[in-house]
C-alpha cells in the first residue's frame, strides 16, 4: 500500500526533472500507472504524476526524412498510438501490432508507450518492436536534454540513463522503403504478460534477403537485438529453410531463466519459433 506525502502535478518536462529533483524523499515518476507498485515498491513518499506535463501526442517530423520520422509523446497512451493512421506506417504496421496484443483495452487506455519501453521488469511488447525500427528516445534530465538509442538504454542502462532522468517522446526513423515487419507473441494466454516476444524486418531483393532486423523480450534481463542472426540472414535466400535455421540459432544462443510462468528451456525453445514465425511473415515466406 502506497502511503505518499505528496504528489506533484508539474506542467512542464523541465518541471517535472527539478520536482523529482527537489523534493525530500524517494519518489517516482509515474502516467499511466500501470506498474507503479512493481516500479516502486511501498517506500515511496511522493509521485510526480506526468499526465499534464505536455508530453502526449503523435507526429511525423517532416525535417527527418522524405516520409518524416515519427516523434511520439511518452505519456501517449497505447490505445492513442493504435488509433493513429501515422504510427500504423512504420515497417507496414509493426508498431501497430505489438500495440494490439498489449494487454487488454483498459490497460491499453492507461499505459503509455514512454512507460512501456522502460518496464524491463516484464517482457512488455513494444521494446522488440521499437529496437527492431531503430527507435531513440529524447532524455530530459538535470543536465539538459539529449538523444539516446533506445538500445542503449537496454544494453548499458546505467552509463546513459541516470536517476532522475524523464523520457520526453520516442522517435522511430522514416523507414526504408520495401521494410517489412512482423510481431509475435507467446504466453499462457493472449492477454497475459508474454514469455517471449519477438519483433522482425526484413527487406528483399530479388528472392534475396537485402536486409533483416531481429529483437526479443523474455529471453535476458533486458530486451535484445539478435544481430549475430540478423548477421547471417543478409544475402540468404528468402525461403522457409533459412528462417527455419535463424530459428535455431536463437534457440541456441539465449540463455532465458527459469521463473514462476515458464522454465528457462521452454522459453528457448519458443523464442527461436518466434523468431522463425516472425521472420517468415516479414518476408513474405508461407502466405
């Protein structure tokens, strides 16, 4: 049970870092709200509650790009960033389907997708999609603003990523033409938390794989893009039997733990079918 001394309902990013800053005690940033007990813990004194910061929405920054790159708010809700025909773009739809096995509508209605990319708590369903289209995040902290890779954030959190550090929006690049993508998701049900996901792009080229991008959560401490994989797919042919071996492959070389939902085995097993499900769809391959 949270029992706060205050919250703090900051108008402003710049806000919000100076009241995170300034105030006695241990306290949180906190939107949809959604995790605030796992993120938290009972020994909170005070929340910083962002939803009137100035930080939802959804845009394409035509100074990025023939096609823009799409700039989206942190508090944007998930159930904002499905109904938004920009989001629906990127990669023919990638974001778009992670969004839609996120939970279910209520939760979609209060999490948001700066939340959602920094809960390495659970394997949650747009970090594979965002690293897999090459996603970064803007960073508001105490010594300005700047521009992190959110693959960095996942791979050397505490070197970029400080205490009191806000999310601002997360950016995707106007994509290559002729990217395709694909989401898959395993659990014990469709609306639970995942075992494994996966995220997938592949561009091709004359029957040929020109390019092929691969990223898992629920396989680590963190999610993870498979370059080794990405590596070996590059100028293979875009047939079943090659994504049959980058399947194995993942199962392979992760190294999943065993928890209360699923044994460390089991996951392997199922992170290199999704990888091979979704690599397959992306390409094309079995339709």
């Amino acid at each position: 049970m949270l029992e706060l001394k205050v919250v703090h309902r900051p108008s402003s990013p710049a806000e919000a870092v100076r009241l995170l800053a300034g105030t006695e005690g241990r306290g949180l940033y906190v939107a949809g709200g959604t995790i605030l007990v796992v993120g938290g813990s009972s020994h909170l004194d005070f929340l910083v509650d962002l939803t009137s910061a100035g930080l939802s929405g959804i845009r394409l920054d035509a100074g990025a790009g023939a096609s823009g790159a799409l700039v989206v708010g942190a508090t944007t809700t998930i159930a904002e960033l499905l109904r938004s025909p920009d989001a629906g773009r990127p990669a023919a739809g990638l974001l778009h389907e992670a969004a839609a096995h996120l939970a279910t509508h209520t939760i979609r209605n209060l999490s948001t997708v700066g939340g959602n990319a920094l809960a390495w708590h659970f394997p949650t369903d747009l970090p594979p999609a965002l690293l897999v289209l090459d996603a970064s995040i803007t960073v508001a902290g105490r010594a300005g603003g700047r521009a992190v890779p959110l693959e960095d954030i996942y791979v050397r959190r505490g070197e970029v990523f400080a205490a009191g550090d806000l999310i601002v929006d997360v950016r995707v690049p106007a994509e290559t033409p002729g990217l395709r993508g694909a989401f898959e998701k395993h659990g014990r049900k469709r609306l639970d938390v995942a075992l494994v996901n996966c995220a997938a792009a592949v561009r091709i080229e004359s029957g040929r794989i020109a390019e092929a991008r691969l990223a898992l959560n629920g396989v680590g401490g963190a999610p993870v893009r498979r370059r080794d994989v990405e590596a070996f797919l590059v100028g293979k042919a875009a047939a079943a039997v090659t994504f049959e071996e980058a399947g194995r492959m993942v199962s392979a070389v992760v190294e999943p733990k065993t928890d209360h939902r699923a044994s460390g085995e089991y996951r392997k097993r199922i992170a290199g079918v999704a990888a091979k499900r979704a690599l397959m769809r992306a390409a094309g391959v079995g339709e």
